[in-house]
C-alpha cells in the first residue's frame, strides 16, 4: 500500500514513538496522584511532551501546553473560553468543521475570509475589512487540510495585532511542517493542533497553547487533577485548569518522541520534502485534460485533484483498488470547498509526510491516469 491521506494521520512514524508508548505502558502511571516510582516517571513523561512542544513553537513556560484528545478538543477549549453569545467573530475561508460546529452550537454564524484560493493579498483585504466591520476575535486556519493552502499568517497577525483583535490559529495542518514562533505573533490566545498529523505521535492526542490567561479561567471540562483535592472548584492554573481525568500518557511519551523527530530534522526541511514531492506529482498529471489539480507553488505536502465528470469517491475507490491510499468528498471542510468552487464535487485528496518518497509518488500518477483511462 502507498499510503497518501497523512492530511488525516501519519501512518508511518519514527521509530522511538513506537518505543516510547511501549516504556510507558510498562512504567508509568498514576500522573499526579502518587510519589511512587511509576508516578514519578508518568510526571517526567508529561513534562517532556510539554518541554519538546515548548520548544517547538516557542513557548516560553512548558506549562502552557495543555495535552488534549486532539485539535477539535483543543479547539473546542479554545472556542468556549473565548466566544461569548453575540460576539462578531471571522474565520478564515478554509475552516474545519472543528471550528465551524462549536460557533453554530453558539449560534454564530461568522464573517468569512472568503478570498478567492491562493489570494492571499485578497483574504488580507477581507482581515481589514472584518476588522473595519468591528471583529473581536478571528479564528484561522494556518494550512488547509484540503488544498494545502498557507494563510498569510504574517500580515493578517499584523492587522490583529495593530486593532488588539486576539487570534486563535487552528495548526491541524501547518505543526510540524511550517515553523511557528508564537512569540512573533503578540494576537495569538490559542494554538490548536493534533499529535498524530505532522507531529508523528499516536492519534489520540494533542495540544493548546494557552496563550492568553482567559483560557484557564473557563474550562470546558472539570474533574480530577490530583490537585487542591479538597476544593469543589476547578483549580485556576496551568495546566491543571484544562487537563481534567487522567491523561494519556503513552500517547504523550509518544507525542514527546514524535516532536522531537521534528526538531531534529526541521519543519522547513520536511516542508521543503513533501513540496518537492507535491510539485512532481502535478507535472506527472498535467497533461490529463481531465484531470484539474489544485495546485500552487507555495502550497504544502496536500494537493486535490477532481476528474471530469467522475464523483471523487469512485476515483478514490479506483485508487485503492491499486493499493493507493487517498482521501475524497469534501474531508470535513465544506467551507474550503465553498471557497474554491468544489462544493458540489468534493475532491480527491493526496497528501504527503517526510516518509513518502519520489517513488511512491510516481505510482500514484501512473494509477490516477490507469484509473482516469478506465472510468
């Protein structure tokens, strides 16, 4: 199998991920709740996840970084600590349903980026314009987990911060793969991600950057922290104030050697691998004439493609009769679909990590065009 839907999870991850969840599996337990040796280690395997993913983005506090389910769980954190019933909030033109669903639950229907694909100076434009209309908060997705988009991140986080306009970014996509220094960016309260995309950790996990202190005084959830036992409330800081019942720590021993690998080898390399291969799937394809990818040279490892006149989900279906693994249908981002047209069709997702090869992608052109021919 050629495994291209890493947009969803990696499949193949770095060795020592597989060898952290085993030792603490074997070792640790009991995270705050006891002295003994096997909660000691389980308070050292928390700490070193937040300590790699401080690292990571610049975090100046390891405490800061709450470990989650996922990013819809950090993402719902983020939303219901800072959305308040009325509040004229703007999204950018690619959201997830994670972002989507929590404001529709508050009734929320949000100002939309909605720039044309790859406009970048036009989804600025509408930042000024929402930001004109009087926004309090934006949400924005860094990556888009469709088109592998990149919002212009540097001159929307600009605008915010220049009207004090606070900004929760939805890294689902971009963890991992583009740099992220959150001390660049002054606007930003929240930074949601998953464990098991770009970082290379079991699915299952992932975190919140709490970086504005409103987050903590709100949770979505209360319960057990082995903390201030004798108080019916929740206590108040991080990151007990968001990490409620028992956590997963083998997930997050495996998380920690999942973003270590990152460091080690380097967003930007990594960026620059799954890119190369992206661009060399494209030219395989171009001249298909019915085949339309949704290309650009500055997109990430995801590119979509949709067949004339074929539903996405029976080329999907043609592809993994040839052992190629891909994702169709609209990949829970109607939004991003509405935005660049391919509402009504969804599209055939390919999508990269630093273990894809030249090879594989290869194989993969040559089974779309096998399909295409045969459909």
């Amino acid at each position: 199998m050629i495994y291209l839907d890493n947009a969803a999870t990696t499949l193949h991850k770095p060795r020592a991920v597989e060898e952290s969840v085993r030792q603490a599996l074997r070792g640790a337990a009991g995270y705050a709740r006891g002295g003994y040796a096997a909660a000691q280690k389980a308070g050292e395997t928390m700490y070193a996840c937040r300590e790699q993913a401080a690292a990571l983005f610049g975090v100046t506090d390891p405490a800061r970084v709450v470990l989650t389910m996922n990013a819809t769980h950090a993402l719902n954190l983020a939303i219901h600590a800072l959305v308040q019933p009325g509040m004229r909030i703007a999204v950018g033109g690619y959201e997830h349903n994670a972002v989507m669903r929590p404001l529709a639950l508050r009734g929320i229907e949000p100002i939309v980026l909605d720039a044309p694909l790859w406009d970048a100076d036009g989804m600025v434009r509408r930042a000024e314009q929402a930001l004109a209309d009087g926004v309090e908060l934006m949400i924005l997705n860094h990556v888009s987990n469709v088109f592998g988009y990149a919002a212009p991140l540097d001159s929307i986080a600009a605008l915010l911060d220049k009207a004090g306009v606070p900004l929760i970014l939805d890294a689902s996509q971009s963890a991992g793969v583009i740099d992220l220094d959150v001390t660049k960016y002054p606007c930003l309260a929240a930074v949601c991600m998953p464990g098991h995309k770009g970082l290379y950790g079991p699915q299952g996990t992932g975190l919140l950057l709490v970086l504005d202190d409103r987050i903590a005084q709100r949770p979505l959830l209360a319960g057990g922290t082995g903390s201030l036992s004798e108080q019916l409330s929740q206590p108040d800081f991080l990151p007990d104030a968001l990490e409620s019942g028992t956590p997963n720590l083998p997930g997050a021993a495996g998380l920690a050697a999942g973003i270590a690998f990152v460091r080690s080898v380097g967003a930007a390399n990594i960026l620059a691998h799954e890119r190369r291969l992206v661009h060399e799937f494209v030219r395989a394809l171009e001249n298909s004439p019915r085949i339309e990818c949704f290309s650009h040279p500055e997109q990430t490892g995801v590119v979509s493609l949709r067949v004339a006149g074929v539903p996405s989900e029976t080329v999907a279906e043609a592809l993994s009769q040839q052992g190629i693994a891909v994702r169709a249908g609209l990949h829970c981002a109607p939004l991003a679909h509405r935005t660049a047209g391919t509402e009504d069709t969804g599209t055939v997702r390919f999508s990269t990590s630093f273990y894809s090869t030249a090879r594989q992608m290869e194989q993969a052109a040559a089974a779309v065009c096998k399909a295409v021919k045969n459909l």
